[in-house]
C-alpha cells in the first residue's frame, strides 16, 4: 500500500501529538497566511462575478436577486406517501422537489421482482409504472416547481415517465424544469448501481443530451456527481479532480456522437458534497469554477459563455452524521450548507439530524429546511457576492486545490480518460478513505461526541419507520396494473426499443411511447439489457 506521503491529495497520518494541521487534501494550514499567500495574478485569477473565468460565481448578483432552490431530499415506501412528504416541504418552504428513489427502481427493476424482497420502498420510493409517477406528484405544479432526480442507470426512463406526467397535467416539455443525475460512471466507481456495461450507459447518456435539447430545453441532463465520491472516503481535492474528469468523458461522449458542444453543454451540472472544514469546502468550490471554465474553453473549444459556467447542487455529507449524540448533526449540517452558499451553490439539501440511523423524520426534515432559510435570511451569508474573495488563507487555499486537482486529471487522461481509469480511481478512493480511518482511530481527525467528548447514554431520536405493509401494496398494485393493458402492444413495444437499441436511433422517443402504453420501468429496462448486457465488475 502506497504510503500517506505519496498522496498529494491525502492527510496524511501523523498521530494526534504532531503540532501541524491538515485539511483532508493533505494540505498543510499555516498558522498564519499573509500577502505573500496571495497568487500574483490574482484580480485574473478572480474575475468578475459571473464572467470568465467565474471563480467569484456564475452570476453578477448571485443570492441578492433570488436565493438557492432549497432542496430537501426525499422518498419512502409508496409514491402516495412520497407525494405527502413532498408537499408537506413545499408547503413550509422548499423551493424545489427533490426525489430519493428505492434500490429496485435505481436498478431498473420491478417491485415484483423476486430479487428485491424487503428493498422494496426502503431507501426511497418505488416508481414501476405511469400510475406511481403520477401518484408522486399528484397536486404539485409542474410548471412552477423544478424536479431533482437521483437516478443513474434507468435515468431515460424517469425522465420519460416525468414529461408524461406533465403532459397530463397540461404543461408542455419545453416548460418542464429540473434535473436527472444521470451519471452512470460514479456508479462504476463509487455506488454499484449500475445496469449496462459502460458503452451501452453511455449511449444512454448521450441520448438523453440529445432528446433534452430537442424537447426539454430547460432540463440539466446530468448531474455530474462527486457527491458519491466523498462518502466512499475520498477527499475534497479527489472529489474537485474525479467529479471534473468524469465531466470531460461525458462530454467527449456526446462529441463522439456527434453533438455540438454549445447545444448540449450549458445544461450540464454538478453535484457536490459537503463537509465540516468551513474554508476548505469554500475553496473547492471556487477552484472547481475555475477548473471548468478553463476545461471548456481551452480543451474543448466552447465558446457559448454558459457552455464555461459550472453550476452545481449541494448536499451536506451524509458520512459526517453520527449515529452517537445525533442531534450534534444539526451543527454540523448548518456549517456545512453555510460553506456551500459562501462558495455559490445554485441549489442545496441540508440532511436531517437523524438520517444515521434511519431515513429522516418529518420533524427533522423540518429542521433541515429551517437551516437552509437561517442560513439565507438571518446569516449574511446571502448579502454579498463571494464573501470569502481575497481573504488570504481562502485564495491560497483555492490555488492549492487547483493544482493537486489537476495534477490528478492529468494522471486520469494518461490512462485514457475516466472510463478507461475507473480501477484507478476506485483504488485512490480506498487509500484516502483508509487514511481517514486511521486519522479518527488514533484520534489524530476529532469527531465530536465519537472519539471524543463522549456520553455514557445513548441518545435515540423518534425515527421513522417504513410500514413493511407499503411493499406489499406496491406488488399488488403493480400486479393489478400489468394485468389491466393490452399485452400485444406492450410486447410490440418492448420489441421496437430492443430493435432501436441495435441501430444508433435515439432511444428516448421509443421509451416514452412504451410506457405510455403501459409498459413497466423493469420491462423496459429488460429490453434494453437485452441488448446491451448486463455489467460485471472486475473481481
């Protein structure tokens, strides 16, 4: 195993004794930052607020004209009771929904698959058909509120479940608003919720891009994720380089395919984590700006100026909460979604106190949207453009990041880009989230309430609990749908997208008509596997 002090982007382990402090970048704090921390070029280094090269943030007023869309991420047992929870946040604040699928539809399975026995509504909600699609977002506008939607694999699917709902609802594709994450690679990396081998997902992708552009105009095609990156262990600087390098694939992707690299860009965004090292998390965000804008202009040649603009969502780090004295998290969250709209978040979701130990209550959830609006209108946080700008240890922090980030893209393009680097990464991923293990064992990183200042009692919150009945009535009604369509046109369907998936046509068109025609999410995630196979990871 590669020793701490190879890692340019890794504390390194020096026990609890050593006088020096590290970011978890491996990044030295001084004691003291003065003038000659300062880049010599810093007015070019900086910019103007939302122009090139949007280091201060991507656009000139930033928070005083409109706050972040506040997100808080949501979704249990049945589209029914996801719904309640959805409009239960809109009702007291939430600017946007923001939708937490289960582990069967995040795999392009159905409920009544036998191989999703008791996961059924567990980690979010069970979508299978146009009827749960429906169900979730009975009574909330469409055209006045934006959707984010955490789905990778069968991305395509929702989407077009989404655009269906909305067509019920009167409210046409080009004016629908919001997000699909749509980002299989970190699913090879970090998360395991992969269908399709590589070539086949992206194909996907780059379909989606395409089929936005044509009809969805205003829909971010991905979310570029780094999220998922820093709760398997990696670093801020890991997650700046891995989130970027998996951002130029993509885009390589859909220029392979023979899209125009000002039409399907300036929908692309991000999708970062945040965690308790207020400055640190500041800079990262900063320097990722800088980063994109220079990969776009320089290494693609876009010349559009929102083709330049990295816009992205926050969402607080879920591995910072602790399960021991929880409501400790409530701080931790507030520091965290402060550091994200002191580093110009476009969007954010603050976690609720309690999700260490189950998905999070409605109190707590009440809670965590009652941060985010502290933090904009109490704060000062929402005041001013980029509040942190010049500050010494902020700028020489920025420069720090940048660099050992770059240095890491540039190892990832040696081995072929991000596809081709994935054993690389995932390997970079274990030895910092090891160097994090050791760091807390010897008591060297402080986990408060953890390693120290620690309680005799346990402190166990109300949870909540998803009514293993949900699952049940979620078979049933999915049993009750499929026997109430026509079978002959739902096999016919699910034929044309297996003979759409063998030619270069896009796939979304031939999607959306078969669940229209009332096709489930798993039958025709089955066509396409079909197809394109199914992924086997290297053992």
């Amino acid at each position: 195993m590669a020793t701490a002090d190879e890692h340019r982007t890794i504390a390194p382990i020096v026990g609890p004794d050593d006088p020096r402090r590290f970011t978890d970048s491996g990044i030295e704090v001084a004691q003291l930052y003065d003038e000659r921390d300062l880049p010599g070029n810093l007015p070019q280094q900086l910019g103007r607020p939302g122009a090139y090269p949007f280091t201060r943030g991507v656009h000139p007023d930033m928070y005083r004209s409109q706050l972040w869309t506040m997100r808080q991420y949501a979704g249990y047992a049945t589209a029914r009771e996801s719904n309640e929870r959805y409009r239960y946040l809109l009702e007291h604040g939430s600017t946007g929904v923001s939708v937490a699928f289960d582990l069967p539809t995040q795999l392009g399975l159905d409920s009544d698959d036998p191989r999703c026995l008791g996961e059924v509504g567990r980690t979010g909600v069970a979508i299978d058909t146009i009827d749960d699609m429906r169900a979730a977002f009975d009574q909330i506008p469409l055209d006045r509120v934006s959707t984010s939607m955490t789905i990778n694999a069968p991305a395509a699917v929702l989407l077009a479940l989404y655009e269906l709902v909305g067509e019920e609802q009167g409210v046409p594709a080009d004016q629908l608003r919001g997000t699909t994450q749509n980002d299989i690679l970190k699913e090879y990396i970090a998360r395991g919720n992969f269908i399709y081998p590589p070539e086949g997902a992206l194909r996907l992708t780059t379909d989606l891009f395409a089929y936005c552009n044509e009809r969805i105009p205003k829909w971010n095609t991905v979310s570029i994720s780094g999220y998922h990156f820093r709760e398997k262990g990696c670093s801020a600087v890991q997650e700046v380089a891995f989130t970027l390098a998996n951002g130029i694939a993509y885009v390589q992707s859909a220029l392979d395919a023979g899209l125009e690299i000002d039409r399907f860009a300036p929908r692309l965004a991000f999708f970062f984590n945040c965690h308790n090292n207020v400055f640190q998390e500041v800079a990262k965000f900063r320097a990722a700006r800088r980063m994109w804008a220079q990969i776009m202009r320089e290494r693609f040649g876009a010349r559009d100026e929102r083709s330049l603009k990295l816009r992205f969502h926050t969402q607080t780090g879920g591995v910072t909460l602790t399960a021991q004295q929880p409501e400790n998290n409530i701080v931790r969250v507030a520091l965290q979604g402060f550091a994200a709209v002191c580093g110009g978040t476009q969007s954010l979701h603050t976690n609720g106190f309690d999700e260490a130990l189950a998905l999070p209550s409605e109190r707590s959830a009440r809670i965590a949207l009652r941060t985010q609006q502290i933090i904009g209108y109490e704060s000062g946080a929402a005041d001013t453009v980029d509040p942190f700008a010049g500050s010494y240890f902020i700028e020489a922090l920025t420069d720090e990041i940048e660099l050992r980030a770059r240095e890491l893209i540039a190892k990832v393009d040696e081995l072929g880009g991000s596809v081709n680097a994935i054993e690389f990464i995932k390997h970079e991923i274990e030895e910092s989230a090891f160097g994090y293990h050791e760091r807390y064992r010897t008591g060297q990183d402080v986990v408060v309430g953890v390693n120290r200042f620690v309680t005799d009692t346990a402190e166990v919150p109300d949870l909540l609990r998803v009514d293993p009945e949900a699952e049940r009535d979620q078979v049933a009604r999915l049993k009750a749908f499929k026997a109430d369509r026509d079978t002959a046109v739902v096999e016919r369907r699910l034929d044309e997208i297996r003979d759409c998936a063998r030619s270069e046509a896009n796939l979304l068109p031939r999607i959306r008509e078969a669940l229209r025609d009332r096709c489930s999410l798993g039958e025709v995630c089955g066509a396409m596997r079909d197809v394109f196979g199914s992924y086997r990871p290297a053992d």
